[in-house]
C-alpha cells in the first residue's frame, strides 16, 4: 500500500514543482486576461478565463507526462500532440457559445477568439513554454487595448454626409448625365436616382430627386447645378436613414 502511495504522488513522474509553476503561471496570465474582459463586462470574465487557461494547461501536462508509465510497453505508441490537438478543437465549442447575431450585428466575436488565445497560452504554460505564453498575453493587450484606439480614431475621421437632392429642370438630352457627373465630381456617391416627367407650358420638363453621401460639401454642389442650364430649381435637404 505504501509503495502504491509512493508512485501516486512520486513528483518526479512529471508532477513536481515544475508543474506546479506551469499551472501557477497559466492561472496568473488567464486571470489577468479574464479581468481586462470582466472591466470590459463581456459575457465571458474572470472565471471563465482563467477556467480555459489553467484546464488547458493541465491538459497539456497530462498529454505530456500523463501516459509515462506505459513507455516501453509492446505495441504501445505515445503521441503527446493527439491531447493537445483535441483541446484546440474543443475549445470551439465554448467559443462559439459566445457569438451571437442580433439582427444584423454579429456580437461577441472578439470574446470568443480571447477564450482561444487564452487556451493557447494555458498550452504554451502546460507545454513548458512560459516566455511565448506571456508575449502572447502582451499581445491581447496590445490588441484589444491598443488597437482599440486605433479602431476609434480610425471612427472619427470625416463621417459620410447623407443628402438628398431634388431638381426640376428642362428635360433635355444629356442633362442628367451632366448632373450625375457633378455628384460625384463633387465627392458623392450617387446611390438612388427616381425621374419624374411631364410637360410644363407645353415643353417637357423632370423633376429628379438624387440621394448622395460622401466627404464633400453639398453647398459648392448645390451652387453649380443652379448654375447649369436648364435647370430650374434645387432642393437640398439631410437625410437622417442610415442604410449601413
């Protein structure tokens, strides 16, 4: 009974102190990327976080030292990556768990790829690889951090102006070509046209209403449509739909 006793907790059958450490650091990495995630209140915390990255660690400590005693038995081939290539599938389904769409919008995609990056990094802890654990969990900050900003100055840059533009002018050939082309001269995509004709004092007269957006000014625009021939009034007004 003793003997038994002996080898269950031998710490030299790759259940020592270094282990420990290994599993300690995942802990401590998986824990500082679960709390940027509950400061951020994402469905997925602390918890959650640090769970994925010392599991996975442990998976990988098993995977490696696990199946020792079975070395030198006939027939018996050992392939630690077989674990740890079963972690990083499995690890999908708590990630996918955590995307969801709500109506258009795709939710909780950068969660789920923190739960994956935490994975790997508990790996890399329970694989002995420590350094490469912690530049990875500088890189989540760089990223969700850092990128951040850019994302945000990247937002507020020049907003697209959405106007709409209706003009009554003299139904002419070649007239709203001109017109068209001074829409997008002037910085606008042109991206709804409707034309209405008719006779006015007995000669044929439009009436075409034009939604734009685009970076440019919609007041140098409206000055030289007045200015073409033909056209007899312009009408400017803000469209406030957003078809994004």
């Amino acid at each position: 009974m003793s003997h038994l006793a002996a080898a269950l907790f031998d710490v030299r059958a790759g259940q020592g102190l270094r282990q420990f450490a290994e599993l300690a650091i995942a802990l401590l990495l998986s824990s500082l990327i679960g709390l940027e995630r509950e400061a951020r209140q994402k469905s997925a915390g602390l918890r959650t976080h640090t769970l994925v990255g010392v599991g996975s660690a442990l998976f990988m400590e098993v995977s490696i030292h696990g199946f020792g005693s079975l070395l030198g038995t006939d027939g018996v081939a050992l392939d630690p990556s077989r674990v740890a290539a079963q972690v990083v599938s499995g690890i999908g389904f708590i990630g996918g768990g955590l995307i969801f769409v709500r109506r258009d919008a795709v939710r909780g995609l950068t969660t789920a790829a923190t739960i994956w990056l935490t994975c790997a990094i508990g790996m890399a802890c329970g694989g002995g690889l420590p350094l490469l654990a912690i530049g990875a969990t500088a890189v989540h900050f760089l990223i969700v951090r850092g990128f951040a900003k850019v994302s945000e100055r990247i937002a507020s840059g020049p907003a697209f102006d959405r106007v709409e533009l209706r003009l009554a002018y003299q139904a002419q050939h070649g007239l709203l070509g001109r017109i068209l082309e001074l829409c997008t001269g002037g910085g606008f995509r042109v991206t709804d046209v409707q034309v209405e004709t008719g006779q006015e004092d007995g000669h044929p007269a439009a009436e075409v209403l034009l939604r734009l957006e685009g970076n440019g000014s919609a007041h140098p625009l409206v000055e030289a449509l007045t200015e073409l021939e033909g056209v007899r009034g312009v009408a400017l007004g803000r469209r406030t739909d957003s078809t994004e």
